[in-house]
C-alpha cells in the first residue's frame, strides 16, 4: 500500500491493482501518465490480473486562474522579503509592539503553508545555503501540477475517463454513490486489526534483531527489513533503532521506542539521549545542571531566561518566548506540575525542577559523544 507511484520497483507476481484517488487529499491525485507507470510495475509477461480506478471529483467553480504561478511566487516572494528584513526591522524599531519577539525560521517556514484552488497545502518559502530566505520554486510548482490536474482530469467523472480513452485505454465505467459512511463499529475493528497485525509484525522485527551479535549486523539487518513488507510504522521504528542503537542499550532501547512511537514524542526522547550520551564535561551538560538544581523553583520567566543560556548561547539559536522554552526544557528535566512561589510578597506561578531524566534512562550508555562535539546539528529543536 502506497501513495506513490512505485519508482524502481519491479513487481514479477501478476495482481489485481487498485488505486484510490480522493480529491479531498490532493496528495493522492495521480496523472495518466503515473497511473500507467504504476501499471507498469506488473514485469509478469501477461501483465495485471486486474486495473480498478477508484476516485472522487470535485467541481471547482472557482476556475484556475492561467497565470497561478506567477500569483503564488509572488505570495512566496513576499514572504521571503518580510523574514528577511523582520530581524532588521526589529533591531531599527526595538519598541515596536510588532517585533517583541524573535523569528523563529523553523515555525515561519510552517506558517507559510497554503492552499490554491483545492491543492494540499504546501510550505511557500525556505532558506537557502546562505541562510537567506527565498522561494520554494519545487512546491510552488507543485501547486501548479495539483490545480491543473484537479481542473482537467478530475473536476467531473468523465473527464479521467476520456483522457484513459484517448491515450488507447479500454475502460469499463461503473458509476458509485456514497450513501453513508462506513459504520464506527467496522473502522474501530479494521483499525484494531491494523494495529494488531503491525504489533504482531514489530515483535517479530525485534526477535529478529536481537539474534544479531553487534551493532554492525543489527544496522545492516534493520535495513534490509526496512525494503521489505514493513509497516510505515515499522519501517519509522527501525529507522529510530537505528539511529539510537549505538547509544543506548538494546533491551533498554526496545522499552522506550516501544513507549515514545510518535514522531513529535521520539524527538524529545531522541534530544535527551544526545544530551544523556554526553561526556560529564560537555559544556551543554555541565550547563544544564547548573542552572536547573534539582528541588529548586522557578517561574515561568525565570526557566526561559536560564534556558535561553542555552539556546540562544550555546546552540546559537534565536532566543525564545515562555510559551516555546517549557516544552523544550521538559527535553532535559521532569518539571512539576504548576505551583506558587512569593516574590515581593505575591504568590506568583512556579515549576519544580524533579529530576534531569524525564525519560528514565539508567545505568551508562553505549557510547559517549565527546565533551569537544558540538550538538548543534545532533539537537532536533
């Protein structure tokens, strides 16, 4: 199951294809030309078994303006001249209530996200070798692809048809009306059984890799799983095995990837590894133990300024706000629930600094990175 178009894959079986294209995910809109490479998959001599196409259609009112890129590469241009010039603005214009606070380049790029005309949102802007930001001229073409395909192949049921036509296709048309959702009860029990088949299948992924003598052949075995019948689920947790295998132990490691199997979640997980893998010396180590003692109290305020030491210090990164420093921190301490500190006679709200092991890693890892390493390009922020 996939929602691309098989690059490079040759497939020796005959098997009946389907291929699922709903508009309302425009990622899933295929050419004609991709529809035959993924026929062309088929190597068996006398070809498919069987081709079903099944899609949806959206009649866009709003027609497709004929000079669209040109009007999202000015969006995009915009875009890049205001992140460019936001720092220079800020630094002319300190007491300005629009720059109080930093650019943060990674959340900026996500909030150019957008839509035309029915496409899937795509990031309009990125930053170039030399730190500049410019347009994304690959995903604003790929708006173009998108609308064009929604206005001419699937704007109405028979448009798809007569370009499969035209090209020399036999099509067999079979006309279907959706009456009602699938039932709650069937999508929990498919999901269930989704699950429990890709559980099933990462159990045996691990007995498998835990045969294996070392660190070399585990890697090396991990890969080959990974271009075989493996989950996306499965393929993703190799993939973080792999990654984190020299570091941490492997039935230790097994436990957590089993406990963090989120991206969002095995990042933070993935951040204190680097930080728990550091020689005692490392300034980054060092640092963080000195300004979060353990059972001491701290506002808000107070952990952003030490944690922006850090951050905007040692990592060289633009300085953050409360809102954006907490949930980083809980990357390197257990922090406790909101409580009250008196400052000036006021109660005023505070966390406890628990512990520096929110993620419960014990005893010595792997391997360690060097107090001389910079963790700048190793930390996901």
């Amino acid at each position: 199951m996939t929602c691309t178009y098989f690059v490079g894959v040759d497939i020796t079986e005959r098997f009946h294809l389907i291929t699922a294209i709903n508009v309302s995910k425009p990622y899933t809109i295929l050419s004609t030309d991709k529809l035959q490479q993924i026929a062309g998959r088929c190597r068996h001599p006398e070809g498919l078994l069987s081709e079903t196409i099944i899609y949806t259609t959206k009649n866009n009112n709003n027609e497709m303006p004929t000079n669209l890129q040109e009007k999202v590469l000015e969006d995009a241009e915009a875009l890049s001249t205001f992140g460019n010039l936001y720092s220079k603005l800020k630094n002319k214009f300190p007491k300005s209530y629009y720059f109080t606070d930093e650019l943060i380049e990674k959340d900026f790029i996500e909030t150019t996200a957008k839509r035309y005309f029915g496409s899937s949102p795509v990031k309009l802007i990125r930053k170039n070798s030399d730190g500049i930001f410019v347009p994304s001229y690959f995903n604003i073409d790929f708006v173009r692809i998108q609308v064009d395909l929604l206005g001419r192949l699937y704007s109405t049921p028979n448009n798809l048809i007569d370009a499969l036509k035209s090209e020399g296709h036999t099509v067999e048309v079979n006309n279907y009306i959706e009456n009602e959702d699938i039932p709650l009860d069937i999508r929990m029990q498919t999901d269930e059984d989704f699950q429990e088949a890709t559980m099933l299948q990462r159990e045996d992924l691990i007995a498998r890799l835990q045969v294996e003598g070392n660190i070399v052949a585990r890697e090396r075995l991990a890969r080959n799983l990974m271009t075989q019948r493996c989950s996306m689920q499965n393929s993703l947790f190799l993939e973080h095995f792999i990654e984190l295998q020299k570091y941490v132990p492997f039935d230790l490691l097994i436990e957590k990837l089993r406990e963090y199997d989120n991206n969002v979640d095995y990042n933070r997980f993935y951040n204190y590894v680097i930080f728990w893998t550091l020689e005692d010396t490392h300034p980054l180590k060092t640092t963080i133990r000195e300004i979060f003692p353990i059972n001491e109290l701290f506002t808000g305020a107070q952990l952003t300024e030490n944690f922006n030491i850090i951050y905007s210090g040692l990592l060289s990164y633009p300085s953050l706000t409360p809102k954006q420093a907490i949930p980083l921190i809980k990357n390197f301490c257990t922090l406790s629930d909101r409580t009250s500190m008196r400052i000036n006679g006021k109660p005023v709200g505070a966390y406890r600094i628990l512990n520096l092991n929110p993620f419960g890693l014990e005893g010595e890892p792997l391997e360690r990175i060097s107090a001389i390493t910079s963790v700048t390009h190793l930390l996901r922020f």
